[in-house]
C-alpha cells in the first residue's frame, strides 16, 4: 500500500496491574509506553509517518492540528471517563472529517455496554448467556433468577477490571455480597451473566470483508485447583505474565470441523450486527450442550508486541501468519478500502 501519513491516538498507563491501586482503576484499559512505543515503530518500519496523540482532555484541539495533514488515524484510544468513553475519540474525529481505524462510536459504546450488546445479539438471535442487570442492591430481591451459578461483572469495564475469580457464585447470599461490593467499587450497574460451563475461547476478526483469524482457546489446566475456571483478572494478569512462563493459550485451538464453523459464523455475525469494522475481537464459551455464545466484544482489542505477553489479538494474527507490523497493515488496508482511500 501507498506510504500513509498517520494519526496515532492512545491512551498511556503508567501503573502495574492491581486492582487494589486506585489509579490502575483509572488506567487499567490504557497501553503501556513500551506498548504505544512498539505500535509506533511498527506503523514506521511499513513507511509510515506516523503523528502520536494521546487522548487526554486535550486531544481535541490536537485532532483539529492533524486536519489536512494526515490520511487516516489508526485508533487505540479507550476515552477517559464515563460509560460511552471509547466513543469520546470518534465522536470527535467524526465532527472533524478525520477518517480513523475501527467502527463508529455506536460499535465502540456496544463494546463497553455489555447489557445493550447482549440485546441486539438477542434480538437477532445470536447465543449470548442469559443476563440481568441491578443498579440497586434491592433489586435482586424484585428480580427472577432463573439461573446459577453467576458471574457478576460491571457494566461498562474492559481488560477483565473488576471481574475477579470470587464473582463466580453460586447462591443469593454471595450473589448480594459481590454485588454490594461491584455496585460500591465501580458506581454502575452490575451484569449478572450466566456461567457457561464449557471451554472458553476468544475470537479476532479482521479486514474488509471481515476474515476470522485462528481460534485461541483460554486454557484453565495451570490454575490451582481452587481457582474458578474462567477469565478472570488473576487469570489473565497473575498467572498469565511473562515471569511465570504459563502459556494458557492454545492456538489454534483444537476443534472440530463443525465446532469452528459455528464459532466462525457465530462471531461474523455479531462482528456485523454490533457495527464493528477493521478489527474486533471476541470472547466466546460453551454452554453444557457445546454450543457456542459470545460473552462480550472487545474493541480496539489489547495488541502488545512482546509475543511474551500472550496479547491475544497478535497471537492469532501470528499463527494466521502476519507478523505484528503486517496485521497492523491489514487494519489500514481495511479502513482505507472504506474511507475509498487510494492504496497506491
């Protein structure tokens, strides 16, 4: 493709992992500076010239500077506050004709809004686990639960903040106690899902037309055996780091022939239902007659380019294999084939 001139919108985090730091709480979606480092140099060594911005409050002015200047702004920004944050940044670029990387700000708000997710998958019936909602303790009590055991999860959070190994529970007593706590810690409301008891997988797609990279299954074997089998924080960030050397993934998973077909198509369609375009990745699980649901959609999904730090989205773009600079290529290909931009 033609060498581009590249916004770059990010947010950066500057604290380890640790949901008992008040201000990893505030940055717990953001990219590390070896992360937005490692982006940069990759968008560079394909040509580019690329034009960093970071997504504080600040980042509107500095959008308007990069008008006329650039051709497309690659997007791996998660906002600052509020529940619709990972549309703040499109929104913006929206109003200032900037062409960007990944869908519109109704697929970025869906990708934190997990109950209005959850609805349009049902409406157009796609497997997603059963669901309710409480913004109020009492609520549990005026609610049917018609299902247990429950993952309690806040509404509107990403990379796996405030989903713990003790959500998992198996009756109301515990169901309130988490929830009291949820409710407490995050100030919205709490999602009580469903826990699917098969293999749990997650799911990039990428391009225009949209193409599924390898399945990735999350293996459970290496947790201790009072540990919850599921993808919870101490899951994915205590015991999947570089130190300890697990390698809890699995791709390509093992399937069968049928088994990938349906997640495929399972995943394609939410990809086009919740708006999604360029990228997006999935989070999938078996219910106990093997059928697949989609959990949740993750959009911009995590990509960190040490291959040590198990990044999911990368991985499977490797094994696909596209190295980290040509799956980022790819995304760009794809937004300029929607924005009509020319390739050459």
């Amino acid at each position: 493709m033609k060498k581009l001139n590249l916004g770059f919108i990010y947010n950066v985090r500057h604290t380890a992992p640790d949901l008992n730091n008040p201000q990893y709480l505030l940055e717990a979606e953001f990219d590390t500076p070896e992360t937005i480092a490692g982006i940069t140099g990759a968008l560079e060594s394909l040509g580019h010239t690329v034009y960093p911005v970071e997504a504080d409050e600040d980042a509107y002015p500095k959008l308007k500077e990069l008008k006329g200047k650039v051709d497309l702004v690659f997007n791996v920004a998660e906002g600052i506050r509020g529940a619709d944050r990972e549309a703040q940044l499109p929104a913006m670029m929206e109003m200032l004709g900037l062409p960007y990387t990944g869908p519109p700000p109704i697929g970025y708000a869906l990708g934190l809004n997990k109950a209005v997710a959850k609805e349009i998958l049902a409406y157009y019936h796609i497997l997603t686990p059963r669901w309710r909602t409480v913004s109020r303790l009492e609520e549990l009590e005026q609610k049917q639960f018609d299902f247990m055991p429950v993952i309690a999860k806040p509404l509107s959070e990403g990379s796996s903040k405030g989903i713990q190994a003790k959500n998992l529970v198996h009756n109301l007593a515990d169901l309130k106690t988490i929830t009291a706590e949820l409710l407490a810690a995050y100030h919205q409301p709490v999602l009580l899902e469903e826990y699917l008891p098969g293999r749990e997988f997650t799911v990039g797609v990428i391009g225009t037309p949209p193409e599924v990279l390898p399945i990735i299954e999350v293996s459970f074997d290496a947790l201790p055996p009072e540990m919850p089998k599921f993808d919870h924080f101490e899951a994915k960030w205590v015991y999947d780091n570089p130190a300890t050397e697990a390698d809890p993934l699995v791709c390509p998973a093992v399937l069968s022939p049928e088994l990938e077909g349906q997640i495929k198509n399972l995943c394609l369609q939410a990809f086009d239902v919740l708006e999604m375009a360029d990228w997006a990745r999935f989070d999938v699980r078996l219910d106990k007659n093997n059928l697949p649901h989609i959990l949740e959609v993750n959009c911009p999904p995590g990509i960190i380019p040490d291959p040590k730090e198990n990044s999911r989205f990368p991985r499977a773009a490797r094994t696909a294999g596209y190295s980290f600079p040509q799956m980022l290529e790819k995304i760009l290909l794809s937004a300029c084939q929607r924005y009509s931009l020319p390739l050459k």
